[in-house]
C-alpha cells in the first residue's frame, strides 16, 4: 500500500521517460538519414560532369554538349569559342551571307573554317597569300537549333586546343596551347631551356612537341618529357601545322626538317616559305632567284626567276599561282623574270611559255568558274588562245 500517494507518480514519471526516449531516438535516427542525404548530394555533386578550361571550371550551359545516335559526344563550336580565345561567326570566310550551316572561328591568329555534315575543316589567317589549309576530322560536324557542334575527340586539330577527359572525377579538360606553353615553360627552366613560344610554335605542342632554346640560345624541338626530336643547333624555326614540318635556319641558311628529326631540305636556301598547300609547295630562294620544292623537298622549279605567282588584284585581274589541268591533266604554275611571265609545267619541270608577257591571271565568271587570260601589248587573250597560237606557229624547248 502507496500510504504517501508516491506509487501513481512513480508510473507516471516511467511513462514520460519512455517518450522523450522514443523521441531522442526518433531525432538520432532523422539526423542521421540527413546526414545520410547530405553526403550522398554530396557524393552526386562530386561526380556531376564538369568543365575545365585551362584549369578554370566552367559552367555547363543549356545545350553546350550534345551527343549523338553513335554516342559520340559534341560541344557547340559557339559556346566554346569565346572561352578558347575565337570569335564565331556564322557562314563561310569572306562568304557575305548568314549561313547556319556553315561557321569560322576568328582570332588574331588562325581562321578555322566548319561545314554541317563535313568532317573537312580549313585553316588560313587574316591576309594570307597561300591558299587554305584543309584537315580531316574523325567525326562530322553536326548541327543543333542552328549552331554547329564538333565532336569532343576532333578538337586538337577542329580547334588548336589539348582534350582529355578525367574519368576519375568526371571531368572535361580543355587546354590552350598558350596555356600549356606558359606551364612548360617553368618546367623546362629547370632544364636550362627556354621556351619559344610564338603563335606559330605553340601549335607544335598539339603534336607533343615543344620549340625550345639551350643555354647558348640554339633552337631545337623537344617532347613533353624533354626528350629530345631536333637537336639545338638552329637560330631559327618554325613549326607549319600542315606538314607538321619545321623550316629552320642557321648562319643564314635555310632547310626543311621534318617532325621526325630528318632533313626534308639542306641548309643551302637564302630563304624558304610555303607559298601553297594543295599541292605543297615550298618557295626558295638561291643566289637571289627562286623556284619550287614540292612535299618532299625535291626540286620541282628551277631557281631561276626573280618571282613565282601573279599577285596583282583588280576588277579585272585575280592573283594566279597554279593553273590546274592546262593539259594532259598537268597543272602549271606562273613564273616571272624581268617582269615578265610565262609557265612552267608543275610535273616535268619544262617550260610552257616563255617569259614574254605583261601577265597571266584569271578571272571569275558569273558562274563561278576561273577563267584565265595573258596580256601581250596591252591587249587581253584568253589563255588556252594564246597556247593554241603558240603551238601552231613556234616549238618552246626547256
């Protein structure tokens, strides 16, 4: 018997314990699976893809990376460009017309040409006088609500920049050649090498290579584990993308070497320059005359003109270096001495024209289509005439 009234509370004082109990329980049990949430959207958001650019993270916009049927995966050209350092504009270079199927992007140092549905690109710079450069991608490029995609895998050659992807943290990277240059050069530093990192070198490192200085200042190429390519031994050199040869010089004497290491070109030239890539031709110069080098360095014009090409431009006249298929399917290229013009066949070497004439150059019909003309006493004769009239009343020899 409770005689002081005590048993009641005591049940009454279990039963409260037994709830704020169950509550603290129930109160571990929520936080924990918060916690729980948290770390997981924690965990999801680690993995989330992401975009680094030049080691920057980058925001992943509405519809900058598309994939395809195939499951190859594509980044818009537009979105891409302002962040690499181009201008995108939308039709074909010097093509005045707003074509969405056609884009180029634009910077201070490369024009880079794209067609939907084309895996062909081209490459040239502001003023060029060489003819376009073209490169073959593994993907076309497509198009999605009006801009142009070009696959991820495709961007070191579609784009001049370095791609890997971190499958570890899911993650796209990106980088400019100016931005890997400026990485190597601290690297290569502690090497005694210093890094020559002009627009036209920098493209080399697309390739795993890298134009590079000794203590004594001499050029040569290096991989990017400092392995050697070219030994140092040139005052200058420079890295052409499309033969992925370097013009190099030393003492003023000039030669092709290829990514290889091996000589395309002597030092012999007083000058060398690309003056077309399709086909490829190297201009050199010797005892102040030129002539023509083809991909291989063979010699294919003789060096003996004071000028190769018509480089005058006017409503009337277009400048003219190659004329394809004048005969037999052989091509020729305009030649000048005195100032003077003539042809010589691009295949065997031989003289097609004398220099006799004020100039050969062509013009674009209505349709679209070159059509080439020589002037001989300031009177204008269409080419193919004024070869038929020579060849009925003359025989040229070499």
């Amino acid at each position: 018997m409770d005689l002081l009234g005590q048993e009641p509370q005591k049940r009454q004082k279990t039963n409260g314990q037994k709830i704020v109990l169950m509550l603290l329980i129930t109160s571990i049990i929520l936080s924990i699976f918060v916690l729980v949430m948290i770390f997981a959207l924690q965990g999801n958001k680690t993995n989330a893809l992401g975009l680094l650019i030049d080691e920057k993270p980058v925001q992943i916009t509405e519809n900058m990376l598309i994939s395809d049927e195939n499951g190859v995966n594509y980044i818009s050209l537009k979105q891409l460009s302002t962040l690499i350092g181009y201008n995108y504009l939308r039709g074909g270079y010097e093509e005045y017309a707003e074509d969405n199927t056609k884009c180029y992007l634009e910077s201070q140092n490369q024009i880079i040409g794209f067609e939907e549905n084309s895996n062909e690109i081209y490459k040239t710079t502001q003023n060029s006088e060489t003819d376009y450069e073209y490169y073959n991608l593994n993907n076309k490029i497509i198009q999605s609500n009006g801009v142009l995609y070009i696959a991820l895998e495709d961007l070191a050659v579609g784009c001049n920049v370095v791609y890997t992807f971190s499958a570890e943290n899911n993650k796209i990277l990106i980088y400019t050649t100016g931005h890997l240059s400026q990485n190597y050069i601290k690297t290569f530093a502690e090497n005694g090498l210093t890094v020559n990192n002009d627009a036209k070198n920098d493209k080399a490192i697309i390739y795993n290579m890298v134009v590079a200085a000794n203590t004594s200042g001499k050029l040569g190429v290096l991989d990017t584990t400092l392995n050697t390519i070219i030994g140092h031994k040139y005052t200058t050199m420079q890295f052409d993308e499309f033969s992925q040869n370097f013009i190099v010089s030393n003492e003023n004497k000039y030669g092709i070497i290829s990514k290889d290491g091996n000589i395309i070109a002597e030092l012999k030239y007083e000058n060398i320059h690309i003056i077309n890539y399709s086909p490829l031709l190297y201009e050199v110069k010797l005892n102040n005359k030129v002539g023509l080098l083809d991909k291989n360095g063979k010699l294919i014009v003789n060096i003996a003109y004071d000028k190769i090409g018509f480089s005058e431009s006017t409503n009337l006249t277009e400048p003219t270096l190659i004329i394809e298929n004048l005969s037999n399917n052989q091509d020729a290229i305009v030649v000048c001495n005195a100032g003077k013009y003539g042809l010589v066949n691009l295949t065997t070497n031989k003289t097609i024209l004398n220099c006799d004439l004020e100039k050969i150059y062509s013009r674009t019909d209505d349709l679209g289509k070159k059509q080439y003309y020589v002037q001989l006493q300031n009177t204008e004769v269409s080419l193919a005439r004024y070869i038929e009239y020579i060849n009925t009343t003359t025989v040229v020899t070499n």
